[in-house]
C-alpha cells in the first residue's frame, strides 16, 4: 500500500513540471510577438525622429540666407519710410549703435541706425518703445534729425485695440506721420500732449490712452537722444555682416505695410 503511494506521488511530480513547461512555453509564444511588434515599432519612430529632425536642420540651413536677406530687405524699407534714402549715401543697415535707458521706455537694449552722407551724420533712427498703452507696451522707431527734428516716427508692434487704438498703424490712418517735422523746444515742452491734455496732438474719438502714450514716449526718447547725442554718435559701430543686426528689429511688421 504504502509503495502504490509513493510510486503514484513520485509520478505526479514530473507531470506537474512537464505541465509547466508547456505553460511557460505558450506565454513565451504569446508574449514574444507583441514585444518584437513593440521593439519595432519603437524603432520606426526613433528613425522617424530623427529624419523629422535632419530635414528640419536642413531645411533651416538651406532658408537662413534667404530669411537674412528678407529680414535687411524689410528693415531697410522701414527706414526708409522714416528716412529718404537720397540724404544718405552709406550701408544704413549695417551702421549702428546700441544703448540703454529708462528713457526709451524699457530696460532692454535699443538699437540706433545712423545715416550718413559723405561721412557726416544726416539722422539717426532709434528703435524705442512707450510703455503706457492701453494693452501694453507699443514699440516704434523713430528718425531723428542732425538738427533734433523728427524726420518720422512708425509702430513696429502693438496691442492696441483694433478699430481704436490701432489708429497709430500706418496702414490705419496718417496720424503717425503728425510728428514729422515737429522738435522739442525744451525738455518739458507743454505741446508735446494730446489736444485733450491741451497739445498738439490729435487723440482718436473714443481713444485717448494710446496716442497719449505714444506721443509720451517719442518725446521721451527725443528728449533723450537730444541731450546725450555728443556721446552716442561717436560709439563704434555695432552692426556688421558678421552681427545679426535686423534681430534687433524684429518685430517691423507693422511698419512694413504702409507700401
């Protein structure tokens, strides 16, 4: 009796491991395709990735020259709304000086573009910005004369409203082109306001804060230019080939539609 026992005990031992042999060997079955799908799969969107990526490099690299020259195209066209290109004879574009105050309406630095003919300065066209507008900050560039006239003024970003504030567009109205001509007779010269504040500034029906803040800010930047300008003129050049001069200027979006 007791060997019938041992005999049937020690012959389930084998089945049972036999048993889970089999066992193992259909997960095995069942796993190994889904995981060789999935290691493929992987791989298909690592290569992806990584073509995704060359073709984007390359791409960039063979469009940066033709950006760089759109870029210069389109600066040289906002200067030259501000500036007649006849009253200068040298590369505008690529002669500049940089500088920072509080003065120019933020902490960042500005660029200033001179214009020269035979050598001697004619005007000098500074990027600036008027902190008080009524959706925030509005960047301008302003050409100021040898002789401390405005030669113009045009909006390079806003977030005025439309239909109100975006009067100060040049494609949206002319009154941007009211400052032209016009000069600081001393530094706290009343007529630099809006009529509304009695000056000789138009504000727009139904919008008084942002041609107010324009106007506050180009006689901000004038006054400045005006009283430091033996000191600024005489810095060395800071554009050339070699700088990426038209990313100090942006955002000219604005300008560049008044064609």
């Amino acid at each position: 009796m007791s060997d019938n026992t041992d005999s049937s005990q020690g012959k389930s031992e084998p089945e049972s491991s036999e048993n889970n042999n089999d066992k193992t060997s259909v997960d095995n079955s069942v796993k190994s395709p889904l995981t060789i799908a999935i290691s493929k799969n992987t791989k298909i969107l690592a290569l992806f990735a990584i073509a995704c990526t060359l073709a984007v490099s390359l791409v960039s690299e063979l469009t940066k020259d033709r950006i760089k020259v759109q870029e210069q195209q389109q600066l040289l066209r906002t200067l030259h709304s501000i500036i007649e290109p006849s009253r200068y004879d040298n590369d505008i574009a690529n002669d500049c000086i940089m500088m920072s105050a509080p003065e120019l309406g933020s902490n960042k630095v500005k660029t200033a573009y001179i214009a020269r003919k035979a050598g001697q300065v004619v005007a000098v066209a500074i990027t600036s910005t008027a902190p008080q507008g009524y959706n925030g900050n509005i960047d301008f560039i302003m050409a100021i004369n040898n002789d401390g006239s405005v030669s113009g003024v045009r909006v390079l970003k806003h977030q005025e409203t439309p239909g109100l504030g975006d009067k100060i567009e040049i494609r949206k109205s002319d009154w941007i082109k009211s400052f032209t001509g016009k000069r600081i007779l001393s530094e706290d010269d009343s007529r630099w306001a809006v009529t509304k504040d009695n000056g000789m500034f138009d504000q727009f029906t139904g919008a008084t804060i942002t041609p107010r803040a324009v106007v506050k800010g180009v006689k901000s930047t004038l006054n400045y230019f005006n009283q430091h300008k033996g000191s600024l003129i005489p810095r060395p050049n800071a554009c050339g080939e070699a700088l990426s001069t038209t990313k100090s200027i942006s955002p000219i979006s604005e300008a560049a539609n008044e064609q």
